[in-house]
C-alpha cells in the first residue's frame, strides 16, 4: 500500500463509504426510527466502510 493510499484512503475504500452514506441518509426521514433493521443494516455497513477511510475523507 502506498503512502497515498494510507493517507487519503483507497478509491474503492472512499466510494464505498459514500455509497454507505448515501444509502444510510435514506433512513433519514421522520417516519423512521433507530430500531428499522433497515436503517441499523445501513448504520452497520457505514460503521464497517469507515474503518478503511481516513477521519478528514468521511
């Protein structure tokens, strides 16, 4: 892994904790509640894809 990719985050790693972000932000409506399993499947992918991403790229 190159210095680059440790410090920023690896393309694949930084898309899919977009993707993960956008899917969670889904959830984010007034009808929906912190105990959907929807929503705590997406929060748990989320959590999953910012372990490979730097703090300052989420």
């Amino acid at each position: 892994m190159g210095i680059k990719n440790k410090l920023f985050g690896t393309p694949e790693a930084v898309a899919a904790h977009q993707q993960a972000s956008r899917n969670l932000e889904r959830y984010n409506n007034p009808d929906t509640d912190d105990t959907d399993p929807g929503y705590l499947a997406a929060n748990e992918r989320k959590g999953e894809t910012a372990k490979d991403v730097p703090w300052y790229r989420r």
